[in-house]
C-alpha cells in the first residue's frame, strides 16, 4: 500500500484505473488508457489496480463497480467517475 500512496501523492496528476481481468468494458478502456498514456507520458500518470488483486485499496476507495477511475493529484482526489470514457472526456477531465 505504501508504493501506491506514494504514486498518489505526486505533483504529478495520476490517473488510476480499477479494473478486473474478467471485465469486458474494463477491457475497452485498455486502448483509450494507452492512447492516453502516450499523449500525455509527461503530464500525467497512469496506473492500473486490478480489484481483485488488490482488495485493500479497492476496498479504502469504495470502489463498487468497474472500471472506475480517478484522478488524484498531491494524494487528493480531484474527480472520480465509474463507466467507459472516450479519450476525449478525458483529456477534457485531466487538462
């Protein structure tokens, strides 16, 4: 949990994706996350926690249904939304 808050807790906006292997949507956004990943790899961190690997920080964010993402920044949550997203709802979000 440690590494995971200290990821968190950057200066740098950090995307996290909860998702699980057995997720078909979950399985979409992997394509928009790299695109996204790869737009913006200066400004932005991206990081995957698979739920079921993973119950503790699942269960401190309440996450309920997947995918969910969340964007922190400096260890605060500055948006959250469950659901697919397009790359441009995103972007939107993050800039």
């Amino acid at each position: 949990m440690g590494k995971f808050q200290k990821i968190i807790g950057s200066n740098t906006p950090t995307l996290v994706e909860f998702y699980g292997t057995w997720c078909m949507p979950c399985r979409t956004m992997n394509s928009i996350l790299d695109e996204l990943r790869n737009q913006r790899k200066d400004t932005l961190s991206v990081v995957k926690i698979d739920v079921d690997k993973n119950l503790e920080i699942t269960n401190q964010f309440k996450i309920k249904s997947v995918p969910t993402l969340i964007l922190f920044k400096s260890g605060e949550i500055v948006w959250r939304k469950s659901g697919v997203m397009s790359i441009k709802e995103i972007l939107a979000l993050v800039n």
